[in-house]
C-alpha cells in the first residue's frame, strides 16, 4: 500500500500516533521539527510517549514542554549552539524529573538502533566500557575477549520513527541528502513504519540522494516546507531543494526560553499552540526571516584588520592556540591522518590546528560524528555541525562510518580531541553530572572516542574541573595522552600514570595577577598531585599570525 499523503504533520500524529506508543526521533542532519512540536501540540495534556532521540535539543526541547514524555532513550540532553551546555530543563534528570532516562553513548545508542532493524535481538559495542554510563540498563552485558572487552546492548525497536526527508516520490519513496547522521536506522528499525515531513514531492526519483528509505517502510508523509526548522537542511539539487541554515537566533532564542520559567510558556504558547500548525509557523517566523536562511546567506564580516593584527590575545584564545599547537605536534609526530574534533574548544582548536598544518603542507582530514569528513569551516561560522560547511566536505557519511569506522576501527589512525566539564588525574571524563548529582548534557560521541582511540582533551583548569577523581565518568581515561589548559599541556606516558605539567606557558590574565610558578599554579588550579616535567617546555605566546587565524575562524569572538 502508498503511504497515506497528509495535509500537515498534525494529521500524521492525530491519525498514526496513540498514547503509549514508543517513538523515535531520526537523528539526520536535518531533524523532524515539524513533526515533533505536532507531537506535542496534539498530546498536550493527554497522552504520554516513551522517546528515543541521540540528543534532547533544539525542537525537541517542546517535547518535554508538552510534558507528553513518559520514559527518554538518550545520548545528549542540553544546547549545542553556539556550544555544548546545559539546559534547566533536564537539570534534575538523574532524579528522574522530568522524567525517567537511559543514558546512552551516541555509536551504542545507533547500534542498538541497528540490531533492531536488522532483527538481532542484540548488539555487541566496545563502548561504555569503564564508563558510569551503563548504570541502571539492567540487559547490558559484559563481555571479555583477548581482543579487549565489550557489552551486548539489547536492540531498540520503536513502534514508529518520525522522520524528516529532503523530498519523496509519487510512490513515497523518501530522499535524504548527506551527510546522513543516523540514516535510515531508525527508520528501518520501526515496527509499524516511518512518519515523514517532506520539503517536496516530485513524480521521479531524484538522482544523488545519499539515502533512501522505501515507501514499504512509509505509513504516511506530508509536505512541509521548512519541516527542519530552526535545524537546517542539507540540498538535493537534483529534486530541487536548495536546502537552508540552521536558524541560530531562533536557537539562542530558545535556550533563553529554557532557562526561565515563565518564558518557557510564553515560548511553547508562541511557537507551537499558538500557530496553529505549521503553516502558521512559518507565518510567524515571516518570508524576510526564511529568506536569510538561504545557503548563500552571508558569513558574518571578519574582524577588521587593525583589531586582528594589534589587539593582544584573550587568555581563552591564548588557550586555544596552545591547544592547536598540542594537536598539531601530535598529529605531525604520531602520523594520524584523521582528527575527531568534539564540540566545544575542542573542535575550534582541531580546526585551528589543521589550518596551521595545511599552511605546512600537511593535510589530515578533520571529521565530526554526524558524518561530515575532511572538511575545514567557513571563515565566520564556529557552529559545529553548520550546513555551511557541508558544501565544504570530501566526503558525505554517517555516524557509523565515523564513529563506527574512523574511530572505533581506526585506533592508530585517528586522534580525538574532546573538550570536558571535569576531567580527573586518571584522564576520566565527566560530562554527565555536577557535583551536586545535577545533570550535565551526557556522552554525545565522547564516550565512543575516548573508549578507542589516543584522546587530548582541551579545558580550563580550575579545582572543580580538574579534581582528583570525578564523581561520575562519562568517558573512560585510558586514552587520554594529554590534557591542555590555559597554562600548559599536561601529559603521561602510561595510562595507569597520573598526568605531569610539561609545558608551561601562562596566559595574560595569569601572569598579571599571579607570580606563581608552575607548581604552585597546578597545586591552586587543579586537584591534581603536583607532578613537572624536567624539563619543563616552555611555550612562546601566540604569533600574530595565529592569532590572525583564529580570529578568522571566529570572528565574532565567541570563543574569545
């Protein structure tokens, strides 16, 4: 049977969906939108779902607005723009306020998507392993092998996966251009079938989809221009669909909402009951808004020259250029090809890092988990996971092949750079919890990089973030090689040794306030033992022409 063609996504949920039911969010680079604020303007107040989605964020946020979530199958709760942090709406998770979570590692959480549509009742991951994360999934097992441990993870099926697609055929074949994220997974792993937005139909099939899922696997669709919003859409020229950007002051827009109360109901009153569907949405948002969403939309103007050459570094851009020096000396001495760069300092200073290398002749490709592979961003444009640097890639993948292939198989292959909440004297990572048993934002892809290949992890040092053991580990230590704070790159030899400063160079604001030596800075700034390098390396402040760089990867300054 065709799938059934609906005028909106509130007909899919009202006609598809029914209390109880298990839903999943497919994780693509352009997320279902549309389809999850109908999810909640349908069922506010009157039903309640178990959810499964890699990260609680951005629309799916109404979700739990809505109150409509029983149970969350999750890798991430929190913002990622302009970076990864925190949400007040998940700060009391661990509790099971809001509601009751499975906390998952981005590549264990598909892979339990993957043996579900591939009808295994199981899947073996060598994530998690040395993590708190498994606390609580009663199914999990461990399993030892000469080849190093691993878990089976029990299969997730949902009854139905919403799904947001470039186009669909007459037949309701469904097109996704790369890169692809999750793919089709989630989608082939639903019991009952898919229910898809659509930016357009059109009577042939489109050539240079990067994934299709069929119209077997479809229950219905309808045609929703915008159905990412405020995430972007990648293109599918040959359907015609030039794509859009991610909405950024939608998104800081709605973080802001979150972190108030009353302006959490004023924003759900705004953008979901009151627009009455998503036309009305779209209305709201306006032609002038969703015309500068336009993929040729200009970057925001480089900092003037006189600034980028006079202007002394900040002590977090001294940081940052201590941490691409790190990266860099790493990759050129450890012959890695492939650099994981995390969200956060951590993936400003790897493509920092790069760029210093190219300017070498040295190329190694720069990828991220959602699929995105050798590519260096946009000058203007810090976000991650932008669709402006989508155009920039060799190559359009997914999460398994990055985390799954690039990583987890590539251990002497790839470097991952992570940025840390907390990080201990053993390399253990928290990005879970706070120290007061609050919630953080979780693993992400951090778990799935630390569990397998050498990891440098880039944060400010202060006793809270660097203690001398975190309360929860997120992402196991025994990769981590290195740690870079403002002050200097601390390292080890061994996995089981604690770290030891090794090069010292402190940042302005340091050196201004503070005639410490570096003893005495690690024993004030860190929990850590008290361990130098002899000799200690002592590193020069960034060049001019570093900073001229950074400053044209960023030039807002958010990183400043």
């Amino acid at each position: 049977m065709s799938p059934v063609v609906a005028a909106d996504p509130d007909e899919l949920c009202r006609r598809f969906l029914a209390p109880g039911m298990r839903v999943h969010i497919a994780s693509t680079m352009s997320r279902p939108n549309a389809l999850v604020l109908a999810l909640a303007r349908v069922f506010r107040g009157t039903g309640r779902f178990r959810i499964s989605v890699n990260a609680l964020h951005a629309g799916v946020h109404a979700l739990t607005m809505a109150g409509v979530v029983e149970h969350a199958v999750i890798g991430f709760a929190g913002d990622t723009f302009p970076t990864s942090r925190p949400n007040r709406l998940y700060a009391r998770l661990p509790e099971g306020d809001p509601f009751p979570v499975e906390e998952w590692s981005l590549l264990s959480l598909l892979q339990r998507l993957m043996a579900g549509a591939t009808g295994a009742p199981f899947a073996v991951s060598t994530s998690l392993s040395g993590s708190d994360l498994p606390q609580g999934h009663r199914q999990l097992e461990a399993l030892r092998h000469e080849a190093g441990e691993a878990v089976l993870v029990p299969a997730l099926r949902p009854d139905v996966t919403l799904l947001h697609a470039q186009c669909a055929d007459e037949r309701g074949n469904l097109y996704l251009s790369g890169p692809v994220a999750e793919g089709w997974w989630g989608a082939l792993a639903a019991e009952q079938g898919v229910l898809a937005t659509v930016e357009t139909v059109r009577a042939d099939p489109p050539a240079g989809a990067a994934c299709q899922i069929p119209a077997e696997r479809v229950l219905g669709l309808a045609p929703c221009p915008y159905g990412a919003h405020p995430q972007g859409l990648t293109p599918l020229p040959d359907a015609g669909v030039e794509g859009y950007l991610d909405d950024y002051l939608f998104l800081e827009d709605l973080a802001q909402a979150c972190a108030d109360p009353a302006l959490t109901d004023e924003w759900f009153e705004r953008w979901v009951t009151g627009t009455g569907g998503h036309q009305g949405y779209l209305a709201r948002l306006g032609e002038t808004r969703l015309a500068g969403l336009h993929p040729d939309a200009p970057v925001t103007a480089a900092v003037p020259d006189v600034i980028a050459r006079s202007a002394p570094p900040t002590d977090r851009e001294h940081h940052l250029v201590l941490a691409a020096r790190t990266i860099a000396r790493t990759l050129r001495t450890r012959g890695y090809g492939t650099v994981l760069a995390g969200i956060g300092t951590a993936h400003l200073a790897s493509w920092l890092a790069a760029s210093l290398l190219r300017e070498e002749g040295v190329h190694v490709q720069v990828v991220n988990e959602l699929g995105m592979i050798d590519f260096l961003p946009r000058a203007g444009d810090t976000f991650l996971f932008s669709q402006r640097h989508v155009q920039g890639c060799r190559q359009h993948a997914g999460t398994w092949e990055v985390l799954g292939g690039l990583v987890a198989g590539g251990a002497d292959r790839t470097l991952g750079v992570l940025s840390a909440a907390q990080i201990d004297q053993q390399g253990r990572i928290n990005t879970s919890r706070t120290p007061g048993g609050g919630f953080l934002v979780g693993s992400g892809g951090a778990n799935d990089v630390a569990s397998h290949v050498e990891t440098i992890v880039v944060t400010a040092a202060s006793p809270r973030r660097c203690p001398e053991t975190v309360g929860f580990v997120t992402s196991p230590g025994r990769n981590v090689s290195q740690v870079v704070t403002e002050f200097g790159c601390f390292e080890r030899d061994k996995t089981c040794e604690p770290f030891r400063l090794a090069t010292w160079a402190p940042p302005p604001g340091l050196v201004s306030t503070d005639a410490a030596g570096p003893a005495e800075t690690v024993r004030d700034r860190t929990g850590w033992q008290v361990r130098i390098s002899a000799p200690l390396r002592h590193e020069p402040p960034p060049t001019a022409g570093e900073l001229a760089l950074l400053r044209s990867i960023d030039p807002e300054g958010i990183y400043r």
